[in-house]
C-alpha cells in the first residue's frame, strides 16, 4: 500500500539567511514566521492526514503545532530522524564566517562526501530520514502523513527518491513553510509536488 508524505519545511525564523540555526537551541518563530506558519496550517486544511511528525527543534514544533490546531490532527509526534543537520561547531556561526572556513567551502563543494566538524555528513542525514520514512510508511500504510523539517532533509529524502546523487540538493529549493509531496510503497518512492509555496 502506498503511502503519501507531506513534507514541510518549517516557517522562517527572524534571522533565516544570516546564520546558520542547525541545532541551536530556542530558535523560535518570530512574529512573522508564526503567520507563516498559519497560513501554512490553512493550506494544509485542504488535506487529511492521519498524524503529524516534527523534527525536535522549536520553530519546527511551532509550524507542527500550527498545523495541529488548525487542522484539528494530533498531538504532535516528535522524531530524532527528522532533525536539522548536525552542523557541529558550525551551528550558530555567521554565513559571513562561514564562508572564510575552507571547510564550509568544502562542505559544499564536496557534499556527497564532506563531514561537518564534529557533526554529520549528507549521507548519514539521508539515511536517517529515509529510513524513518520506511518506518512510518508501514505504521500508516495507505495513510497520509505530515512530516515537519529542515530544508536539507526534505532535500536528501527527494534526492533519493529521485535517484539523484546527493550534490543534486542544489539543484532545486525548499522554501521556508513549503510543502513537498512524496508517495512511498515499498522501495518504489515517487515526488508528487515539489516546494509549493504559501502566498
């Protein structure tokens, strides 16, 4: 039986594009983000699902939440596979710093193979994700699901899906409070939507 994944990228936080969050505890959504993550919840009333997963993070249970109230489905279950990158000590740092680091420049250069400082690479982030994916595509085979992350694990999940290799996350978007459409039976994983955004 297949099952369908709605995967949502979080709503953006007040300093989304100046540094890099990864881990970084309490990262909220400001003011802005969580009307983002309203207008988020009322697109997703056009759907139904049976549950909702969410990275650990706080701005991705805040968009998770969201979702929950308005579309009445919960409570909302947290998973350690959906989590953020770990960035190691990247997390926090400035992309201004970042991009005097010749690992960062290395990172995405070589991001098949690249390892964060003291964190993850890529593939270990892909393997996560797409194996919490298979989990839940038998707990809720023929269900629908909505998954709350992070730019680069919906990115790795689709990259997979897609039989890209994994440098392929540069060649399209997730956007902040995007939703993407995936559809698992099996081995067999089809993208359905791709980074449809809220206006």
């Amino acid at each position: 039986m297949t099952t369908t994944f709605f995967l949502l990228r979080h709503a953006a936080h007040d300093d989304v594009g100046s540094y890099l969050a990864g881990r970084t505890p309490n990262v909220f959504l400001g003011s802005a983000g969580r009307a983002q993550a309203l207008r988020l919840a009322e697109r997703m009333r056009r759907e139904r699902f049976a549950a909702i997963i969410s990275s650990p993070r706080e701005r991705t249970q805040q968009t998770a939440q969201a979702v929950s109230v308005t579309c009445e489905v919960g409570p909302v279950e947290l998973c350690n596979d959906l989590d953020e990158i770990d960035f190691g000590s990247w997390s926090g740092r400035t992309f201004n710093e970042l991009s005097r680091d010749p690992a960062w420049r290395r990172w995405n250069e070589q991001r098949p193979i690249a390892v964060t400082p003291g964190g993850e690479s890529m593939g270990a982030v892909q393997k996560r994700a797409c194996a919490c994916m298979r989990a839940l595509s038998l707990r809720y085979a023929g269900e629908n699901v909505v998954l709350v992350s992070h730019a680069d694990v919906i990115k790795c999940a689709i990259c997979n899906a897609l039989g890209l290799p994994l440098d392929g996350v540069f060649r399209f978007d997730i956007d902040p409070a995007s939703v993407s459409v995936m559809a698992l039976s099996g081995d067999h994983a089809k993208l359905v939507r791709l980074n449809e955004t809220i206006s």
